[in-house]
C-alpha cells in the first residue's frame, strides 16, 4: 500500500481494535516493510494517537486510553450500533446522557453515508421502546436538525401543534436545547411573534433548516429557568418533597432546587407537567428516602409504588 493517507487510516483501523499488533503482521497486512510500519507509528503519535509499543524479538503495538479523546474510525456495522444506541438515548430523554447523545448524534449523522442513514432509520423503525407511557418521546432526526441548526445558527421551519391542538407553521432562531429528563424543549425567538417562546418537541414535526444564518440575541435570562417559568404557566403543578440527605446527595437533576432543611434533611421545591406516577418513580430511583409533602396526588402514587415494590 503506497498511498501514505490510505495507509495511516488502515493502521489506525486496525490498532482500534482492543489487541496488541506484532509490528511483522501490521507490516504483512498493509503490506510494506517493518521499517515503514515504525515510520506510520510515529506519524499517528504525532497526530495525537497514544500507540504503545512493546520490547521483544516482534514488538507490538496497541492504542491505550490518552489524555484527550482522538478521532475514531469506524465500520459500517460499528456506525450503526452507535446510532442507534445515540438515537435510543436521545429520543426519550435519558436522565444524564440526553444532551450529550443529541451533541454526538448530529455529529455523527453529518457524516454517514446515505446507505448507513437508511439502515439506522430502517433498524430503529422496526424496534420499539417501553418507556414511561405517555407519548413525549420525540424523532431523533428533528433534534439533530434543531441541534446542528443551534450550533449554525441556522432559522428553523416547522410544523407545531400547541397544547390545546391547534396547529401552525413556526420560523424561528434556536436557541437551546433543554431536557428535563423526561422531555425535551427548544428556546428559541419566534420571529413572526417577536419574541422568545418555549416548543415542546415532541409537538414538532417536519422540521428543517433554512439556510439563513443569524446573530444570536441575547436570551434575557437561563434558558433551563426560561422553560421551568414556562411551565408554570401550563400543565403543571407545585411539587414539594424533602429528602433524608445533605443536598450534594440528591440527584443533579434536583440539586438546583434542593434547600438546606437541618437535621441532615433536604426540601426540594419545583414545578411538574409529569404524571405524578412516573415523578414517583423519578423520586424513588434517587435511592434515598423522602417524604412527599405535596401535591396529594403525587403522595398517593408514591404510596402505591411502595406497595407494588413491597408485594413484588
């Protein structure tokens, strides 16, 4: 193999996977001399490539873990587990992995080819999920879109459906992606509207970029606040739950509203649109005990979701 490109990227293929490599089989395989193999070691440790090398009568090479994350590549069968698993985490809004998933699935779909988005969207339209039940799991493609048009920033077209049914046409300048982990929105100034509004995504559909760019404006306040202000006003209710921990101790997702409420206990104030059975769940899988002080229907469905777990 005499194209040095070509070659660096076969050697890199091969020393990803999780083995040592005798420098006379990398040597065999790409087929050039030992001499040239040592030559190309070099050149991927320049390039940022942790390729540890062994002493003996062979020699081998393996890539170990660096300081810094490089450049992987990766089969077509690779690619799509991947993908998949990125859309999986992605789409319902897992707690702790969903906005990293959106970040490495925009990624990773602007560069796969056209058959591997066919397979990927094949796979995942054959499979289904059990999650939480009610309905706001969301396309994994229109939060890549709406990702890769926030990092454009890129205007945004799409079709939305409001709280009360009613359907519209949007053009919009994204702004962020938020996820309360167990639902995604998207802040972003409607410019027909004139002003910043708050989109429920698993409401959107037939979204896509424009092409125009934009400079951002300046969100007046946190966007993670903006939308928890934004739900006060729809289907929510006021939740309050003290925890038997230091506030450090409770999940991340509660610690920005967590209150120090003596004696080694914790009251965590909020506002909800979740059913309360599935907020139950979220309490319990904190693995600390608390006490559910309001609303009742929230209590009620602890209460049965202790019971199940107790006859179980």
């Amino acid at each position: 193999m005499t194209d040095t490109p070509a070659r660096l990227l076969s050697l890199l293929s091969l020393l990803q996977t999780p083995r040592e490599w005798p420098g006379s089989e990398l040597a065999e395989r790409l087929r050039v001399s030992s001499r040239t193999i040592r030559r190309d070691i070099e050149r991927l440790r320049d390039l940022g490539y942790p390729v540890e090398s062994t002493l003996g009568s062979e020699g081998g090479y393996r890539l170990v873990a660096g300081a810094a994350m490089p450049p992987l590549l990766l089969d077509d069968e690779e690619a799509v587990a991947i993908a998949v698993g990125l859309r999986a985490g992605a789409g319902h809004a897992i707690e702790g992995v969903e906005e990293a998933s959106v970040r490495a699935l925009a990624k990773l779909e602007q560069v796969l080819p056209s058959r591997l988005r066919h397979r990927v969207s094949a796979l995942q339209s054959a499979t289904s999920a059990l999650t939480r039940g009610d309905g706001a799991t969301v396309d994994p493609h229109t939060l890549t879109t709406m990702a890769s048009a926030v990092a454009g920033p890129e205007r945004l077209r799409f079709a939305y459906r409001a709280r009360d049914g009613v359907r519209s046409r949007r053009l919009v300048e994204p702004y962020r992606l938020v996820s309360t982990g167990s639902r995604w929105y998207l802040v972003a100034f409607d410019l027909e509207r004139e002003d910043w509004r708050t989109f429920r995504v698993d409401r959107v559909a037939e979204a896509f970029a424009t092409g125009a760019r934009f400079a951002p404006r300046e969100l007046p306040m946190d966007p993670v606040a903006f939308v928890r202000r934004g739900l006060r006003g729809g289907e929510t209710y006021a939740v309050e739950v003290s925890f038997a921990a230091e506030p450090g101790a409770l999940p991340e997702w509660l610690r920005s509203m967590a209150l120090p409420g003596g004696d080694a206990r914790t009251l965590v104030r909020f506002d909800s649109g979740d059913a309360p059975e599935w907020l139950a769940a979220r309490l319990a899988l904190s693995g600390l005990p608390f006490t559910v002080h309001a609303p009742p229907a929230l209590a009620a469905a602890a209460r049965e979701l202790g019971a199940r777990l107790t006859a179980a």
